[in-house]
C-alpha cells in the first residue's frame, strides 16, 4: 500500500524545514565567523543567530567546524560565480588566460569577506585539532582549495598549455587576494587598491613574459 496523501505531505513539509533549518544555521554561521571568527564561535551563539535550539544545530552539524566548512565551500562559489566569464569565441592563448585574470581581480572588490574567509578557514582546517566526529567528517567531503578551484574553473576554458601556465599564476593571485583581504582592515581605501593594483600588474607582466 502506497503511502498517503496526508503522510506525503507531512514528508515533504519536515524535508523543507530541515532545509530551511540548515540554510539558516550555515548562514548564522558565516555572520557569526566573520564577525569573531570560526574559533571564537560557539554552537549555542549559532543556535541563537540562527533562531534555532541547539538540539537542532547538532542534528545537522557536530561542530563548528564542520559549519564553517559549509560556509566555505559558499563563499568559493561565490567567487567562482563571480568570475565567470566568457571567453570571446576565437580568444585562444595567453589572450584567453588574460581575460580569466582580469575577470578574477574584477570580483574581488564585492568578494572581498569571501575571500577573507577563505583564506581563514584554510588555516583554520590545516591547522585545528579536530574531533574524530568532526574527522570523519571533513574526510567525508572534498576540500577543494580556492587555487585549485579557480585553475579548475579557468582551466575548462582555455587550452591545456595555456590552462597549465594559466594555474601557477592563478594560484599566487588567489594567495594574494586572500592575503590583501585579510589586511584591508589595517589599510586606507588607497592603500588597498594600491596593492591590489600592483598585484594584477605584477601577474599580468608574468603571462606577457
């Protein structure tokens, strides 16, 4: 005997509210950890952001740190997203790899938290202690670096010889970036597009050498 209707929707309104329950506990989280950072954060604060029990945070996450991970891996699609370009048909080359960098600094001014809290949760998941829990589950999941990810997403849009020399200097401007955005705070406005300026300069004269 099929199921019936009443038991269909009961089903289908406790799916949307663990999802709504999830999306609102990992966007609590990314206020939470830019704020304070992802150490500094409790569960409970989680919880309360979120409008949620702690009961209901556990259900879905061990820790915080399996919440920050989620928090990552949006922030990534956020710059990926971001990036997208379209390389004009016939672009092929260095003039391809140019179009991919350009549009990489291009979305770092609005991308700027992202790339923030990319760059502290790499070193947060490099460097904490973790649980077996939380263990289990990070080696459950792929952790995708944001230079990886970049060159991958770049990569499917040019040639392999180009895609090649394309994801060294992609890996020193995603180091870059993260690394200027975990600074803004200590310069002016001027200083910070001074450096971001000499940074895509400084790529840029590499792909033309």
């Amino acid at each position: 005997m099929g199921e019936s209707s009443k038991l269909r929707k009961y089903r289908s309104d406790h799916e949307d509210l663990n999802t709504h329950s999830r999306s609102a506990i990992i966007e609590a989280g990314q206020i939470l950890f830019l704020e304070q950072g992802i150490a500094s954060t409790t569960m409970g604060e989680i919880a309360e952001q979120a409008g949620v029990s702690r009961v209901t945070v556990y259900r879905h996450f061990p820790e915080c740190g399996a919440i920050a991970f989620e928090v990552y891996n949006r922030m990534l699609e956020s710059i990926l997203e971001a990036t997208r370009v379209e390389v004009p048909a016939g672009v092929r080359g260095l003039d391809a790899a140019q179009h991919c960098l350009n549009a990489l600094f291009g979305a770092y001014p609005e991308q700027e938290a992202a790339f923030r809290f990319c760059a502290a949760f790499s070193t947060y998941y490099a460097t904490e202690e973790r649980s077996d829990e939380l263990a289990e589950w990070y080696a459950a999941r792929e952790f995708r670096g944001l230079s990886d990810a970049c060159a991958q997403f770049f990569g499917a849009q040019i040639d392999p010889e180009t895609s090649s020399r394309l994801m060294a200097v992609t890996d020193a401007a995603a180091s870059g970036l993260c690394s200027l955005a975990v600074s803004t705070h200590s310069l002016s406005k001027a200083e910070a597009q001074g450096r971001l300026n000499n940074l895509k300069d400084f790529l840029v004269g590499i792909l033309d050498a």
